[in-house]
C-alpha cells in the first residue's frame, strides 16, 4: 500500500504520537513506517509504503508516491517560489500533505484524477488525515456514526459519491482538490480543471481514428508494466472498449 496519514494539532495529553501511528498502522505490514514531526504537536506523519518523505527547518512535505525526479526537495522549494501553485506542475497519482511551519499552516491535495485517496476529519481542532478510511477510525475521539444521507446515497446510487463516505464529519478529497488549514481556517480549491471544447471541429471520423489508436497504446502500456488489466463482463462499452484490444494485443 503507498500512502500518507497524520494529523495536524494537538493530541489529548494521555495519547502519545507514536502510539497514535501505530494504532493508525494497525493491520499493515510491519516495518512501512517513515515518522517526521513538525513543531512537536503541530504535525505528525506517517508513511505506509515506500513514498518519500522530505523535511527541513521551515517545510514538511509527504507523499504518497515519489514525483518526477523523485526530489521532494524541488517540490518544497516550488512550494516557496509559487505557493500552492506548485501543484499544478505535480504529474502522475499522488496523495500530498505539506506542513508550513512558520504559518503553522496544512496544505493536503490529491493528483487530478483522485487515483490515489485522501480522506479528513476534524476533531477537537485537530486534523486527521489518512489514504484509507480504516486508518481514520482508530484516531482518538473519532465518532463512527454512520450517515443517514450516506445510506441513502448507496442504496440509490451503488455508492457513495465523494466528498461523502459512510461516516458523518469525515470527507473524501475530489479529484485535483486541494485543502489548507491555517489559523483555525479550512480553506477549499481545486488547482486544476479539465478544459472543455463546447465544439467539435475535427469531425467524426478523425476523432474515432484518433481514439483507435490511442486505445490499444493505453491498454498495451498498462500490460507492459507488469499491471493487471481488468474489466466488467457486462458486455457494455466500458467493458467491450477495455477487452476488445486487449484481447488483441494479446492474442
């Protein structure tokens, strides 16, 4: 599992940092453990995973998986120069979180697609993060009340559309959201949004060529990694789209 989970605030007095991870860590595999503590009680992460983790005298930056040039050293410095616009530059799945210590400041966002997940709870003025939902329920003082709206959600939809999950006061970041907290305040924002052409100048038959080629590329290189490519037997477009040149390249 690569991941990121933390918080960012005071602990209760009787719980100890490390015990807290733990507890948070309870059910991986032992030894997927990376601990940086920020300004004592101000922050604290843990890493699940081999993702990298990066601290100085003014930043703390995790992540769930390492960035272009695997140097979360150029991400902090792009941080300083830009602020949160740094994030637009981050390519690939990723879960973030970054500690400003001078502004005792928590930025967490997530890659555009939301491939990797992040899912928040405040509690006391203490922010709880984490990349499963599992971990979050081990946190001091976290209520596992179940939302009635969540339930509905699920027996109307199959699901839970984000920001919800099952459980009341905890969200789930939404693809290329970016969240902060700085002086009491959470502040909302995406870094980035699909473009939209409201026209279609190329025609038809370009675009389906197009997309022929393309497809067999993209399901090719998702074999070629040593990935599983996998599909629902409806027997739909999703499905058939996916198997169809798989099944090709493949024999």
């Amino acid at each position: 599992m690569k991941g990121i989970y933390g918080w960012f605030g005071a602990l209760p007095e009787s719980a100890s940092p490390e015990a807290v991870l733990d507890v948070m860590l309870a059910g991986h595999r032992a030894g997927e453990r990376v601990v940086r503590v920020a300004d004592g009680a101000a922050g604290v992460f843990g890493h699940a995973g081999a993702g990298p983790t990066y601290a100085d005298a003014e930043l703390v930056v995790s992540c769930s998986d390492a960035p272009a040039g695997g140097d979360l050293a150029a991400v902090a410095d792009a941080y300083r120069r830009d602020g949160d616009g740094f994030l637009e530059r981050l390519q690939g799945p990723f879960a973030l979180a970054l500690i400003d210590r001078p502004r005792r400041r928590l930025l967490l966002a997530v890659d555009r697609p939301g491939i990797r997940p992040l899912y928040v709870v405040e509690i006391d003025g203490t922010v709880f993060f984490a990349s499963r939902l599992e971990m979050l329920r081990r946190v001091p003082g976290f209520s596992a009340r179940v939302s009635d709206q969540a339930v509905f959600d699920y027996l109307y939809f199959h699901m839970i559309p984000s920001p919800r999950v099952i459980y009341e006061g905890v969200s789930k970041l939404l693809p290329a959201q970016a969240l902060s907290w700085e002086a009491g305040r959470r502040q909302d924002a995406f870094y980035w949004r699909m473009p939209y052409r409201d026209q279609n100048r190329t025609g038809f038959e370009s675009l389906r060529d197009e997309f022929r080629t393309l497809l067999p590329r993209v399901v090719g290189d998702a074999g070629a990694v040593g990935q599983q490519v996998g599909c629902f037997l409806s027997g739909g477009t999703d499905s058939s789209t996916v198997s169809g040149p798989w099944r090709h390249l493949r024999g």
